[in-house]
C-alpha cells in the first residue's frame, strides 16, 4: 500500500508533510505502550465519544506534539487516531469529519475520511437542523 503525506496544517498553507501513519507504526514499534498510554492519559468516554481531554486548539480541535527525526510537530489527534484504526495515511485530498458532531471527539468509529467539500456541506446542513 502506498502512503501519502498528509497536512499537519491545514490551514497553514500545508508546508510541512508528515506522514503519520509511518511515524506511528515506527512509534509503536520502538516503545511499546507508550503512545496508547499517552493517549488514555488525555481521554475520557462520554456516552460513545472519546473526548481528548488534552490541549485543543481555538476550534476545539485536538492536538499533541510528536517528534520526528528530533523535530517537534503538531498534529491533530482525531487524524491520529483515523491513521491509527485505518492502518493507513489519510488519502490526499480527504480530511476528517466528526461524525457525532464533536470537535474532540476521536473515537474512531466517529470519524470519517471525506472531501474538504462533503464535510463543509455535512457541517452546513447540521447547523441548520
């Protein structure tokens, strides 16, 4: 399977491409446990959503720092978890949309790979309900 690089920072011009799902499996790999702990550490269940508990940004957006060849990064933990349950990269042109309409939430079962498109028109059509 080939991996794509992904955003980190989607609305910061995407001028640093991580590829997360690579960084992960190798994480893993080399320290055992250590991220689910971290992971568990900053979560906690709410009815069927896993809210990050952690640092989030001003939309409510979750997000933890990550080191890559010694440089710091941040990336958002929903993406994390979406690359984690999927085994894969988050395919290019796709983002992440919170089906349960809960910005930290990042239960995998409540998140969904889709166009930048179909999740602006999902947010649109929530709003007005």
């Amino acid at each position: 399977a080939q991996h794509q690089s992904i955003c980190w920072g989607y609305r910061m011009g995407c001028a640093t491409m991580i590829k997360i799902y690579e960084w992960a499996k190798d994480h893993v790999k080399r320290h055992p446990g250590v991220l689910a702990d971290r992971i568990s550490k900053h979560t906690e269940w709410q009815g069927d959503c896993l809210l990050w508990v952690g640092s989030r940004n001003n939309k409510g957006y979750p997000k933890l720092s990550i080191y890559i060849a010694g440089a710091r990064k941040k990336i958002y933990a929903h993406r994390l978890m979406w690359v984690l349950a999927n085994r894969m990269e988050i395919p290019e042109g796709l983002t992440i949309d919170h089906t349960c309409v809960t910005n930290n939430c990042i239960a995998p079962k409540h998140l969904e790979a889709v166009t930048g498109q179909e999740n602006t028109v999902r947010r649109d059509s929530r709003r007005t309900k």
